[in-house]
C-alpha cells in the first residue's frame, strides 16, 4: 500500500473535515523521481572525477560574469591564469564569460590545463571558447559543482565578483573552519574590491562579536599582485600538494 497516495481523493476529503493534512504543502512529493534524481546526481559525480583524474594540483578562479574583455579585472585575471599554468598548475572556473573566461584564455595561451566546470542556468550559461575541449562538464546540479571545485583545488582565487562569487569562497572557509576539508588558501585579489568585506570579519565577527577567532583567518589573504599570489599559493604547501578531501 502507498502510505503516501491515496487512490481515490486526498486525505482530507476522505475524513471530511477540509483541513490538509500538511498546512502549507499544497503538493505531493515524488519519490519515484527522487529516487531516479540520485542517479543523474551520481552520473555527474563520475563524469566529474573521470575528466579530473589526471589533471594534477589546480587552483580554481572566480569572478564575475560581468567583466568585460580588456578591463583591469579581466587582464588581470588572463595573467593569473598564465602564470598559474606556468607553474604546473590547472585552472578551472565555472566555464562562464567574464573573469572565467579570462583565467581559462590565460591558462589555455600558456599551454596548461584550463578546465570548465559550466552551471545549466535558466539563462543558458554558455561555457566559454577557452576551455579545453576535454576539460569541460556541465552540471545541473550546483552542489555537486561546488565539490569539484574544492577537491581538486590547491587554492581558491577569488577577483572581484558577486553573490556567487561571495557563495563560492564562503562556503570553502566553512569547509576548511569545520575540519571538513583540509586546509588550502583563499586568496581575495582586488585589494580596494575586498578590503571592506575583509575589515568587516576582522573587526566585528572576530574582534567585537567574537564569532571566530584570529587562528580562523590565517588562510585568508588579500593581494594585488598577480606574482605573489603564485608565490602564497607555493609557500603554502612544504610538503608537496594532495586532495583536500
């Protein structure tokens, strides 16, 4: 017997009191689709792992979607993708315009990796021209994005960006502060962009409300200069780099 369908008439209808049985759900689950849901979930999983099993250390990117070819931020994050792929590093973004494609142009034209790890939007988030023609998968599913971005990062880059952007790094700190992932560097780029949200944490989270504590920032940075975020990226890891989970 189906405890959760009824053959004929709603619950409610069968006792003849016109009060539903859940206030405020107006439908039925639909379990049978949950269950076929897990295998497109796990379908995403194993393509993801497959194209990442021989990509080696990498460092993810992100920024906006917004910024435009030939701006500061987009030449700035073209020359973090290069120098990132000089260093043996692959790159990876969420395979979108803007600071994505520039770090995946910048990784591409220097002979490394660059990877695409692209969202299906409502909008139809087209994946950019700079990523590997092998290196790119597409996901319906933001979370299962959001462990391929941190597994196989060695740090997270994040220019100047948005909410997604601001989802992204948060949740790899709460990751890294809840012991759930091992330690890797966030590195805010755009000094005068992230100084404000930086200040904010130090001062009210840490200092006046103390929500965290000092030990809880030492892996957060802030830089402008593309070199030495290459540099905190290799000062980072004196014993060689691993999977962060």
């Amino acid at each position: 017997m189906d405890i959760y369908r009824s053959p004929s008439g709603t619950e409610s209808e069968r006792r003849g009191d016109g009060v539903p049985p859940h206030p405020g759900v107006h439908r039925e689950s639909d379990f049978m689709a949950d269950g076929w849901r897990v295998f497109k979930i796990m379908a995403e999983f194993v393509s993801g792992f497959e194209m990442m099993s021989d990509a080696g250390p990498a460092v993810t990117v992100f920024g906006s979607t917004r910024v435009q070819p030939g701006s500061p931020e987009y030449l700035l994050a073209e020359k973090l993708g290069s120098l990132l792929a000089a260093e043996g590093f692959s790159v990876i973004t969420g395979g979108g315009p803007g600071v994505m494609e520039a770090a995946n142009k910048g990784a591409q034209n220097a002979g490394g990796a660059s990877i695409g790890f692209n969202i299906k939007l409502p909008n139809q988030q087209q994946p950019n021209k700079y990523i590997d023609h092998d290196k790119l998968v597409s996901f319906q599913y933001f979370f299962v994005r959001k462990v391929m971005f941190i597994k196989y990062a060695q740090a997270f880059i994040a220019l100047p960006g948005g909410f997604g952007t601001l989802d992204e790094i948060s949740e790899a700190i709460t990751l890294i502060y809840t012991g759930k992932s091992e330690r890797f560097p966030v590195i805010l780029v755009g000094r005068s962009y992230w100084e404000g949200f930086y200040r904010w944490v130090q001062e009210t989270m840490q200092k006046e409300k103390g929500y965290i504590g000092p030990a809880d920032l030492d892996f957060i940075y802030i830089e402008d200069s593309p070199e030495e975020v290459i540099a905190i990226i290799k000062g980072f890891y004196p014993d060689g780099y691993s999977l962060n989970f």
